[in-house]
C-alpha cells in the first residue's frame, strides 16, 4: 500500500544546519523555534485545545537526510559511531519513511503558529503531524533501553573573555537565550565521536543569524572563542 502524506507546517529553528544539534529533544531547553502551519491548518480552529497541553509529539521528514535505498543497519552516533545495529534498535536519520518524531515543549498556541522550545530539528524542517503528549500513557516508568539508559553525561563549556559579552549583545538583539542555547548544545559535544581534535583545530556552526566558533581546550573541555554574525 502506498499512501502520499503532507506536511501540515514548517519549523522555523535556531539550528541552520545538522551539525550541533543535540541528538534528542530536550536537551537543550533553551532551543526555541516556530512551527508555522500551512493551510488549511493556519487557522485557529486546528490548534483550539492546544493551550491546555504543555508539550506536543512532532511526527517529522528528516527532509536533508532523505534516501532512496533502505538501510537495514545503522551507525549511532551514541555508539561511537564504529558499531552497527539494526536501523529499527535506533533513533538514526536515516530509516525507510525518513519519519522522526520529538517531544516538544508548547510554549505557546497562536492562529498559524506554535512557540516551541527544547527542540532537536533543523531549519525548514516539514512537520507532518501534531499529537498532544499525555503524560499517563507516554510515560513509561518501568521502560528501559540498555544502549541509551541515561541523557550523555555533558562536558564542560568555558568562554573566552571576548565571546561571552558577544554572545549577550547577540542574545539582548534577537530576544532568545543564546548564552544558554550554545552552552547547551555545546555541552552535548557535538564532535563526531572518533574525532579526537587537537586544541588548534576550530569547529562552527551557525545559531539563528551568529556563527559560533571553539576549539577543545582538553579533550573534555570546550571553549569558546567567538559569537560572531555572518
Ligand atoms: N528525536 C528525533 C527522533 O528520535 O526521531 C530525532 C533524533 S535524530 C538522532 C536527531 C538529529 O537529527 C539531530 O541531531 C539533527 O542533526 C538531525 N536532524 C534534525 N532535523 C533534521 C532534518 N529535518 N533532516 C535531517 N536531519 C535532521
């Protein structure tokens, strides 16, 4: 059976691109983003409800990690990357329908619009369904995952005295908390894991419109050196 979906909206995120992004949804409460609804879902009737639920299911495309030939194994990046396993024992990217899904904080409800915030989704991310999270049937106590059984133990992130008061110019300009988005994602150490940099190599990415610029001052230990615009 072959079945066409539409996408009912599009993030608008801070995350410009795949790197940097933190591997899971709430890691990083500080990442904010817009769900904008396309019609005919951008009127205040589909979302009527909504303010009484603080956290939503997002059903997603991966849409920039989409391929034509299935996978059957896959390399998760929380393994080191090194050691396969079968694409459905994984959160991976890449999976037959492409389909990702993140519980999302709701931190508002407008006609056409929803205020998210602790997502893990890039920019232009097509979103193809909403479902309200409720607590008593998606919270599992007993549930247990003996790959991924807690959140990545986060490493440190340190400022170089320049990038901080860059970082809160930057922040106070595009009223989000920037400051604590860099820390947050950074702290996830987004390098691949069988990268061990040395202190002279730079890594980037873009934040909404800002570069940001660290090295690895110790293998565990991240600093800072620029928040800069593009
Ligand atoms: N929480 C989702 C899930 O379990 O289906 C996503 C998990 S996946 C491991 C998270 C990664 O997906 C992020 O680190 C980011 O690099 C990548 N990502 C996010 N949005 C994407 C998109 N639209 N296309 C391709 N990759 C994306």
């Amino acid at each position: 059976m072959q079945h066409t979906v539409s996408p009912v909206g599009i993030v608008r995120s801070c995350f410009k691109e795949k790197f940097a992004i933190p591997r899971q949804p709430q890691l990083a409460p500080a990442a904010r983003g817009v769900l904008e609804l396309l019609p005919p879902f951008d009127q205040g009737d589909a979302v009527e409800g909504l303010e009484q639920v603080s956290h939503v299911w997002l059903l997603f495309l991966f849409h920039q990690a989409l391929e034509d030939r299935p996978r059957l194994k896959v390399r998760p990046p929380r393994l080191g990357g090194n050691k396969s396993m079968g694409v459905f024992a994984t959160r991976a990217t890449h999976r037959p329908n492409g389909i990702g899904q993140s519980v999302v904080r709701l931190e508002g409800v407008e006609p056409g619009r929803l205020l998210l915030s602790g997502i893990d989704l890039l920019d232009g991310t097509p979103v193809l369904d909403i479902k309200p999270y409720v607590p008593y049937a998606d919270s599992v106590t007993e549930a247990s995952n003996l790959m991924a059984s807690e959140a990545p133990e986060p490493i440190s992130v340190q400022w170089s005295e320049g990038a901080l008061p860059q970082a809160h110019t930057h922040a106070l300009r595009l009223g989000e908390p920037l400051v604590e988005l860099i820390e947050q994602c950074l702290a996830q150490d987004p390098r691949p894991a069988y990268q061990v940099p040395p202190p002279e190599r730079v890594y980037g990415v873009k934040f909404w419109d800002v570069q940001v610029r660290w090295h690895y001052a110790q293998p565990d230990v991240i600093r800072v050196l620029e928040v800069a615009p593009e």
